[in-house]
C-alpha cells in the first residue's frame, strides 16, 4: 500500500491520578496516541511535532521510535521544557486535565513532509486552534489539501475551551472545510454548536465538510452525510481510563482506510456496509484502549489484529 499516514499535534506526558494518586505516566497528546496505535498495528504512519530536548522529551520519541511511529519531523527545541498533563479521573473514568506548559517563541520549526496524493493526514484539538502555532498548521494544511490528501479532522473541544468559542469558531469551520471526515463526539459539537443529537449536529457541520462521524459515548456512533446515515451501536464497559478512547477510534477509522487502500473520491462514496466495517473496527479499537491506563492499544491486541487481516 502506498499510502502514508501523517499527524500532527502537541506531545506531552500524562501523569494519571485516581483517587488523589498518581498511578502511571503515559506519553500522550491526542494526535500522538492515534499515532502509537498506528504504529503498533504496523501501518506507515509519521507524526509532526515538537518537544524539548530534556529527559521527558527523550523519553516521548524513545517511545514513538519504540512503536513504529516515523519520528523524523519532530522539532527538538531548547528554550523551554517538554509539556506535561497532570490527568485527573473521575468516578466514570473521564479525566479532567491541568497542564504544564513552556514553549519557545518559535513553534514547529521544522520543513513539513512531501505530502502524496491520497495520503492520509490526521489533525485536531486546541493544538489546531492555538493562535501561537495557527499560522504553522494553517500552512500544513494548505501543502496537504494541494496535495489531494485524505484529512480526517477531530475537534476535541472541550468545555474547558468552551468560553473562547466565539474568537475561535472561524478557526474550527476552517479546519473542517479542510477536512474530508469530521470526526467529533456529542461533548465538542455540543460546545461548539450547541448541538446535543447527530441530526443537528450534521446540519451544523454540513456546510463544511462531505461527512461527520458522531461518536455519544455510550449511545453509539453515527455517521452523517448528504447520502447516507448509519447508528452503531457500541457495547458496555466498565473502563479502567477512557483518556484516548476517541485517539484511538481515529487511529481505527484510519487504519481501516489505509488497509483498503481508499482513495479520497471513493471515500466521500463508501457504502454503507464498508463504512460498517471501518466505524465498527475503531469502535473495537476504541473499546481496547478503556480496559486499561495506557492512551493506544495493547501491543497483545494489535498482534491479534494482525493475524485476523
């Protein structure tokens, strides 16, 4: 397969409470964990980033390289410190976060890839809103929509950025116009457009993008777009962490492109029973990633994954 996939986004490491306790570090950030996952899986995949030269940041490439994960366009600077999330879990196993962040004066200094036609590109979080790097993903994106790439975006708006929703919305309805999939949960569309259901949801992302997969939590998945509609539904867990479970539902919708082989046309066509299969793989993916305190599936389970290709 010629394809390539590509992500950009923040890395940092997680430390994760329970209970007022620290009980793992994790290298992390959204993009990155779709990225571990890829790589584990043994897809072609290189992520775009930047972290510090300092202990914590030999330790997130060391990891990448660990994994299988391209590391060859991250940026490496020395004015400032990697960052690290302090991810605290709640009864429901949904975390809420406090960062620690010092980054220098110029951000993503790097040459961006050269970019094919129906390579993949994965983007997303606040990482693709933040005034000081929006210029940076801006003229990314603009090599990979030139390029003719398949741009899977996922917002991850979370409340905690939802009272600068209004200086930011021209930024999220760009990034979907790059997008050839929006992928966000019920949580970023109800911050972002003050919608709590698919239907409402696809009429707010319809303007600007060709498809938007819509992932309730417990409630299923749907996908929306001017030709097709689907629920499916998802079974129930008790997690042990649900940070990742959307990174890795990316990495699952992804994968499942990379492995047919689809190319952005038939993409923006599929029918209905092979968007089953690539929903219903990252759901799968998705469901993994909660039984443990890991952000990316189990090296076991990618394994198996592979055997049953």
């Amino acid at each position: 397969m010629a394809q390539h996939i590509y992500a950009v986004g923040e890395t940092l490491l997680d430390i994760i409470f329970r209970e007022g306790q620290p009980r793992v570090a994790r290298p992390g950030g959204s993009s990155f964990n779709a990225s571990v996952t890829l790589g584990r899986l043994g897809a072609p995949v290189t992520f775009i980033s930047e972290t510090g030269k300092d202990r914590v940041g030999d330790l997130i490439q060391g990891f990448m390289n660990q994994n299988g994960v391209n590391t060859g366009y991250i940026a490496r600077y020395d004015q400032g410190q990697s960052a690290i999330a302090l991810a605290f879990l709640d009864d429901r196993r949904n975390a809420s976060y406090q960062f620690y962040k010092d980054y220098p004066q110029q951000r993503l200094a790097i040459e961006f890839p050269p970019f094919k036609r129906d390579d993949l590109l994965l983007f997303g979080s606040f990482y693709a809103l933040n005034p000081e790097i929006r210029p940076r993903v801006r003229e990314l994106l603009e090599q990979a929509a030139e390029a003719g790439m398949t741009i899977l975006y996922d917002p991850n708006f979370r409340s905690s950025h939802a009272s600068s929703r209004d200086e930011l919305m021209a930024a999220i309805t760009e990034n979907m116009e790059y997008a050839t999939i929006v992928r966000a949960s019920d949580e970023d569309l109800q911050n972002i457009f003050g919608v709590d259901n698919p239907d409402d949801a696809w009429e707010s992302v319809r303007p600007f993008a060709g498809v938007l997969v819509y992932t309730a939590s417990s409630r299923g998945v749907y996908l929306r777009s001017d030709m097709l509609q689907m629920q499916l539904d998802v079974d129930q867990i008790e997690p042990v962490s649900t940070i990742g479970a959307g990174d890795t539902f990316n990495a699952g919708l992804l994968y499942g492109i990379w492995q047919h082989g689809l190319k952005k046309e038939q993409i923006l066509n599929l029918d209905l029973s092979t968007w089953g299969q690539l929903i219903g793989q990252a759901i799968d993916f998705s469901r993994e990633v909660c039984l443990s305190y890991d952000n990316y599936i189990p090296r076991t389970y990618a394994v198996k994954v592979k055997q049953n290709q």
